[in-house]
C-alpha cells in the first residue's frame, strides 16, 4: 500500500462518526497516571465525559498512524490520547 492509501483508510477508520467538537463518554476501563488531581497515581476515567479536540493523523505535515489518535479535552487540566473503540458519543 503506498502511503496516500493507508493515510485514507486512516481517515476512514478514524472518523467513524466522530469529528472534533463531539461530546463523548469513556465507554472502557481506561487507566491514567497524568490525571490533575490523581498524579502518578493510577484513575480510571471510565464514564467520564469530555470533547473531541483533535483527530490526530498527520504530525508536522507527514502522515501517522498513531495508536490513540482521538485527543479528548476533559476539562482544563486533563487531556488523554485514546482509541475511538474506547468513546462513545453522546
């Protein structure tokens, strides 16, 4: 596969009903340890509910496949990299 295509399945893949600016919920036991008010602790922030801030599928201009691509703004303090298969929009 050259480069374009797998960049085009990623966007296929990852926008899977979602989009920035979505509210979305954990759905998954997903544990943390940079948690504002938990730090170097492990939280679970299953249930907990935040905004699509970012789809990640380019890093300075060249295309990635990251492994968390949906960057999900909480509250003020607290963003996370998580798996679309981890959210579930609300």
């Amino acid at each position: 596969m050259t480069v374009e295509i797998v960049v085009e399945v990623q966007k296929l893949d990852i926008n899977n009903g979602m989009k920035i600016g979505d509210r979305v919920r954990v759905k998954e036991s997903v544990v943390v340890y940079h948690h504002p008010e938990h730090r170097n602790q492990a939280f679970d922030i299953k249930g907990t509910e935040g905004e699509i801030s970012a789809i990640v599928t380019q890093w300075e201009g060249r295309p990635v496949s990251a492994n968390f691509p949906v960057l999900v703004k909480f509250d003020k303090r607290f963003k996370a990299h998580l798996r679309e298969g981890e959210l579930e929009v609300i």
